[in-house]
C-alpha cells in the first residue's frame, strides 16, 4: 500500500426505512415520511425505521453496521457496538499489518466528539502506534 489516502477511511450514519411504495421497493431516508396510508402512494412498512452505519477507503468498504431502532444512540453504545467494529476489526482486515496507518474521518456529531469517544480513539493510536 502506497499513497496516504489509501489510509483514510469516512464513516457516515443514515436512518431509513425500505418498503413498498406504489407497487414498487423505495427506500426512505431521514426527513421522508414513511407514514400514511397503504394505497395512498405512503409506503406500506416492512419494518420500522433503521440505522446503519458504514466506512468508505482508498481500497474498498467495511462491513455495514445496523443499529437497532430501540437503542439509546450515545457515545457509549456507539463506541463497542460500533466503533470497535469498524476499526479494530473491519480496518485490521482491509490493511493488515498496516492498519495503524488509518486515519477515520467522521461528522461533528456529539456522540463522535463525546470524551468517551475521544478516549476510545487515542487508546486504538496508542494500540496501533
């Protein structure tokens, strides 16, 4: 592995709802009513909304992450039921050896920013280092 932004990896969170909506599948994101009537052209449910979270790099993707929709989202869930995953797992098996060398960009989220979070990102450095 050779250029730096090989190393990058961006994480980013969206929370939809897949159905069928006028005879056919649609997928609704945050913001979009999954509500209304069947037959209206509303979106007859299959389940209810949902989280995912996944990772983007220089040489390929991580695994998706689907967060339960009854989950208190805060730094402590989101730190070992998410970041753990994704980075000490997902990165050691796209890099290998060489995934110390990972720099992770994310949104300015509270829970990304929370002192938890902050504290479980310079303990992996100092795993990695």
């Amino acid at each position: 592995m050779g250029h730096w932004s090989e190393f990058v990896v961006t994480l980013y969170e969206a929370f939809f709802c897949v159905g069928l909506q006028w005879g056919a599948w649609n997928t609704l994101f945050q913001g979009e009513s999954c509500g209304g009537e069947p037959g209206d052209g509303a979106l007859e449910r299959f389940s209810d909304k949902v989280m995912v979270v996944g990772a983007m790099t220089g040489p390929g993707v991580l695994p998706l992450i689907k967060v339960p929709h009854n989950v208190k989202i805060n730094a402590a869930y989101y730190v070992p039921n998410v970041l753990k995953p994704l980075l000490e797992d997902g990165m050691a098996k796209l890099y290998g050896k060489d995934a110390w060398k990972g720099v992770v960009h994310h949104d300015a989220a509270s829970l990304h920013a929370a002192m938890y979070t902050r504290a479980f990102a310079a303990e992996l450095k100092t795993k990695r280092a």
